[in-house]
C-alpha cells in the first residue's frame, strides 16, 4: 500500500535531505475585510524532508493552523510559494493533491449513522468520485488503513458508539486511505485524555518509522512531541519559525523564549515546564528509586528545592524507608522526627510548617 516505500536502487541518503514539501519567502495569512489582509507570518522558508515527523509547536494563537491550512492549499498564500516536489502547489490538481497530502482538520465531523469502514471509504472519493463503485482495489485499500491505524476489527462498528481516541484514528485511516505522501494532521490530540494523545502520537511516529509516510502535525503536547519528532518548527508570536532537532532547540535557549511566560519556566534537566513562586526551603532527600522521583515531584509542587549533598544541606531532612506496606517519609525537624505512610500526609505537613514559619 505505501508508495513511498523505498524502491531498489533509490539511493536512501539523498531521500533523507531531499526535501518533499517546502515554501520560498511565504506570507501567510487571511482576509480581513474585502481589501485588507491580515497577516501572520512572512518569509518563511521551511523545508519538511520525506520520511519525517516534524511537529509544529508554539504558543496559542501563533498561527499554526493557518499554517497547515496554506501549505495543505485550503487557504491561499498572501505572497510567495509553496512547493511539493519542486512544483508550486496551485499547478496541481485537486485530485493530484489528495494523492500527494491528505489533511486531518482539528474540528470533528458529523457523520451520522455510519461504520468505520464507510468513513474510511470516504478518502477514496477523490478518486473514484462520489457516484462511482469502489472496487476491490479501493476496499483493499481500506482495510489495510484500518490495519495501520490498528482497528481492523472495527470495520462493522458505528462511529457514534467509538470513544475520541478510536475516533481519531478513524479519522487518520480516512486520511491514509488518499494513499497519500504526506499526512498533516491539525492538533490530533486536542480532545483526548492523556492514553489517548500517548497512543495517536505513538502511531505517527510508527506511520514515519514503519510504513514510510511523511507527517506534519501540530500539537500541545510537548512532551510527547520531543519524545517523538524528528524535528520541530517552532513559531513564535511574531511569526517567526525556528527548524531543528527538539533538542537543539531546548540547548539553544529558544524553545524556553518562545514559550517564556510569568512565573513559568522550562527545567532543563527534566525536560518540562513548571511554575516558578516563592520556594518554601531546601530539603535533603535520601532514598532511590522510582519512590525518590515522585517524592521529588510532591516536594517541588509545594515549593520545597532538592539539594542532593547531604553534608552541605541546611533545610530539612526526609529519609525513604522500606515497609511492609510500601514506605515510610521520615522527616527530621526541630524537636524530633516525624513518619509519614503517604506523600499525601508528609505534603499536608510540610505545608502546615511553611505556612506558620510564613
């Protein structure tokens, strides 16, 4: 099924850093007005190379879906050009386009009394036409993007009685049903709960990986973006976008600029975002283990910093214990020690002590 599976003799090395989609000095944006245009970015020059999941990432309101929508030909280009192998988009066809980019919008769509595999049918009307019988090739191709997405045995079941999740990838089996090159899909994970974005952004990442497509999609998720892209395009307010590795962006400093709020900053150490506020004291932990990480996690939530050199540790001290049950928080303070079954206990204690000290 995948057409972009690589061929004897293609030279995979020139595939990797040939570029499949990319846009010359872009101006994107929508009309405001009759005679007015509002614009959100311009020259831009982004490349998204054949067989990579690049995600599109930045703060609400930048302007990645207008984006998307511009580089899938959905909205015009206020000036300058996209291009799709070296073709400037408008020279294609509508129908050569649905063979080469198909688009998974973020708003769901209606669909009544319907199977997955008739929704699925639908991303073969571009080319067989609404009228027209499927042929077995077309069902072939439906069931296989079924099997990708990983709901082969769903193909008798009714959209409405799907959770989002199964939704979604029904939404993606559609898409992938265009046989097409590219896959953009906008914030696929915006109305899920956090197994269902983990599993939508696992199969991107196995749709690249796996069966050689080509994926683009924005997202929220940042973590789970660095934990699966091959790079980011980073937008900014401005509408400036920045390409590169998730990592070199975070060592680079721009990724915590971009996304620089009051109060929020980004930990580079453990790769999230937290929120800054008056710290609460210094505690010296000791322990290991899965146990200390949480413990960390608790801690840090109710103000209190880490310092992991015991001999130079002037704030309290919490040791971890092995159970019978699981484990035991014991804590030295003034006047002796206190144990505690449960972070839930030792947080309550610790923030009592902050708030009288306060």
């Amino acid at each position: 099924m995948d057409r972009s599976e690589t061929q004897p003799g293609v030279d995979i090395v020139q595939r990797m850093k040939t570029p499949l989609l990319s846009t010359q000095d872009l101006k994107i944006g929508y009309t405001n007005g009759k005679s007015s245009h509002k614009v959100v970015a311009s020259g831009l020059n982004l490349q998204l190379i054949e067989g990579e999941f690049v995600c599109l990432v930045g703060p609400n309101g930048a302007g990645k879906s207008t984006l998307l929508r511009t580089l899938t030909g959905l909205l015009p280009a206020l000036e300058g050009d996209v291009l799709l192998d070296g073709k400037k988009l408008e020279q294609y066809t509508r129908k050569e386009l649905a063979n080469e980019i198909s688009v998974v919008l973020t708003s769901p769509i209606e669909v009544g009394a319907m199977t997955v595999t008739e929704l699925v049918a639908m991303g073969r009307f571009p080319f067989t036409g609404l009228f027209d019988r499927m042929s077995a090739k077309d069902w072939e191709i439906v069931h296989q993007s079924l099997e990708l997405v990983g709901l082969k045995d769903f193909e008798k079941r009714m959209i409405h009685k799907l959770s989002d999740g199964e939704r979604q990838k029904v939404m993606i089996a559609r898409a992938l049903a265009q046989e097409p090159r590219i896959l953009v899909l906008d914030e696929p994970t915006a109305y899920l709960d956090l197994p269902g974005r983990v599993s939508i952004m696992n199969l991107m990442h196995e749709l690249v990986v796996m069966h050689g497509k080509t994926v683009l999609t924005s997202t929220h998720d940042l973590d789970l973006a660095m934990r699966s892209a091959d790079r980011f395009w980073l937008m900014s307010q401005q509408g400036e976008i920045l390409q590169g590795a998730p990592e070199d962006l975070v060592l680079s400093g721009d990724f915590q600029r971009i996304f620089a709020r009051d109060r929020i900053s980004f930990d580079l150490m453990n790769g999230h975002f937290s929120v800054t506020g008056n710290s609460a004291g210094e505690v010296c932990l000791n322990g290991g283990g899965e146990v200390r990480v949480w413990t960390e996690r608790a801690l840090q939530r109710v103000g209190y910093s880490v310092n992991e050199d015991r001999d130079t540790c002037t704030g309290l001290r919490i040791d971890i214990a092995p159970d019978q049950s699981g484990y035991l928080w014991v804590l030295e303070e003034e006047g002796g020690t206190r144990q505690f079954g449960d972070l839930e206990s030792l947080v309550k204690h610790l923030r009592a002590l902050s708030f009288r000290e306060n």
